[in-house]
C-alpha cells in the first residue's frame, strides 16, 4: 500500500529514490537536524488530551527553536519556520502511521470495507485524532491536509502523471476529505481551515453527514474489538530498524520522542486484537509506507520524513500565510 509517496497517482516508474538529487543531500540532511532537535523537545503525543498537554508541547517547541538561533548551522532559518518545519513533518508522519493502523484493523479484525480501504484508512486516521481532541492533534490533522494539499502542488509543477486508475484518491480529494470530517465534526472549530483551503459553503454543510456517516460505520464495526479495563493488552512490537546514513537524523528524531511506542500503546489499550503485530521504522528505499497482513507487520520507512521535508522546503511557504 503506496501512501506517503504524497503521488500516488504518479506514474507508476516514479520513486522519491529516483527523484532525489544526491547534491541535495547534506541539506537536507540540515533540514532533519533541526526537526530532531524540536521533537527531542516534546513527550509522547497520543496522550495529550488535554488543552494544558497542547500549551506545553507548542512552548517546548518554541523553546527549542529559541535555543537553536545562536548555532552556526541553523542561522539560516527563522523560529518561526523551524518550528513549522517540525510540525508538518511530525504530523504528517504520525497520521501516516494511524492511517496504515487503519489497513491494520480492517485486515486483522477481518471487518467489512463498503468503499475504497484507502479512504476508509484516511477517515479512520482522522477520527483517531480526533479521538484524542487535543489543539496538537487538530494541528496534526491540519498539517496531513496541507501535505497532500503541496503534494499535488508539486505534481502540478513537476508534470507528475495523475494515474486515474489507482486504488488512492488524488491528493486534493484526500485533503478535502480531512478538512471536511473536522468540518463536518465541529464547523464553529474548524472555521479557519475551511476558509484557509476554500471549501465552499454549501459542501461546509454537507460535512456534516459525512462525518456522522464515518463516526458511526467506524464505531458500529470496531465495537466488538473495543478493549474493557480488565482485558489483557495485546503485545504490539515496536521495531527502529538501523537507518542509512542520509535518515540518521529522522531515525534519531522518531526513536527519541517514542512514536511507534506511543501508537503502539494507545491502541493496544483501545482495542483487542486478534493477534500480536509489529510496528517498524526502516530504510526503504522508496517513501513508503504498508501493512502486511501475513507477516503481521506495519513498516512506515524513514525516507518519508526526508520526502516531506524536502516537500516542505520546497512547497510550504506558498501554502502557509
């Protein structure tokens, strides 16, 4: 399952591998740094639920992008940017990881898909996050928006192929989905992003059904799995495979703020799965990400956070105000 290429619909010849410059690589590499030195500076995001978590992971990450200003190698970049910087990237690469749950649910508790399983995969990331309905996990619903928001921007300005026949939505249909369901969740709430990404008015009050038809199909099918209190906790593995040395800085970054371990129990304590599985960080190859049923294993690759930070260095101020 082809997720976070942010092109799914490319030609299917295409890979981040293949489109990186190898000029380009140490700065990149000085982009990554200043994404580890942020998130070395938060705790564990699934827990935060409430609005204090979220005011105390924004100053910790203003607090670290403050006490970056004065090294040498981040001079170039402003608080204000490192900061975003960190966000986009972190949030991205967690709802990669909740929407690959999602294909691990469905496939593990063997329930029934009435649509595309990429979609399904999509709402059942998005109503996790908002779940937990902190002001971090809404950020990181905004950010997921943005990265297919820019990906379909590169797209545009790269000639990219839109292949119509693939199993994903296009990028922007996957954008409007997540704007839509936090709509459709709270139109009052999600004001700004509605009108940031110019969702028209009329589709704002449909949003509403869309999000109370995802709810409830999500609901209804993983009640039975529901974890009780006195229920043993599935064992979920966690794995942070060795890293090349161009994704030594992510892998450090994910390995530090405990990103698979905080998925992993979150829904270890939600749910009761049929069976153990794993959770993994590796070097693919390609920006990637995938359930595999047989071996039981959720793989989310390292050369995605370089792809989104590359995405971001390029795109993300001509999406941000």
């Amino acid at each position: 399952m082809k997720v976070a290429k942010r092109a799914q619909q490319k030609s299917d010849k295409a890979t981040s591998g293949d489109s990186m410059n190898r000029g380009r690589f140490w700065q990149k590499q000085m982009l990554l740094l200043p994404l580890f030195a942020l998130l070395s500076a938060v705790a564990p995001v699934c827990a935060q639920t409430a609005q204090s978590d979220s005011e105390q992971f924004q100053a910790r990450i203003d607090a670290a992008a403050l006490a970056l200003r004065d090294q040498p190698r981040f001079k170039g970049l402003s608080t204000k940017y490192r900061r975003e910087l960190a966000e986009f990237v972190a949030g991205n690469m967690l709802f990669v990881l909740l929407h690959e749950m999602g294909h691990a649910a469905m496939a593990q508790m063997r329930l029934p898909v009435l649509g595309r399983a990429e979609d399904a995969a999509d709402s059942f990331a998005v109503l996790r996050l908002m779940k937990v309905g902190s002001e971090f996990t809404d950020r990181v619903l905004a950010e997921a928006a943005r990265g297919w928001f820019l990906a379909d921007l590169r797209d545009q300005k790269t000639g990219d192929t839109v292949s119509y026949y693939d199993e994903h939505g296009l990028n922007q249909q996957r954008a409007y989905q997540i704007v839509c369901l936090m709509v459709g969740s709270d139109k009052g709430k999600f004001r700004d992003i509605a009108n940031e990404t110019k969702l028209p008015g009329a589709r704002r009050d449909r949003c509403a059904n869309d999000y109370e038809s995802a709810s409830y199909s999500w609901e209804l099918v993983l009640k039975p799995h529901v974890r009780a209190s006195d229920q043993l906790k599935t064992q979920i593995d966690v794995v942070y495979g060795e890293p090349k040395p161009r994704h030594e800085a992510a892998a450090r970054a994910f390995r530090f703020i405990r990103l698979l371990e905080t998925v992993a129990r979150y829904e270890a304590e939600s749910f009761v799965w049929p069976n153990s599985f794993a959770l993994e960080m590796q070097s693919c190859g390609v920006d990637n990400a995938h359930w595999d049923d047989a071996a039981r294993r959720l793989t989310l690759c390292y050369d995605l956070a370089v792809d989104f930070s590359e995405l971001y260095r390029i795109y993300g101020t001509r999406i941000r105000k």
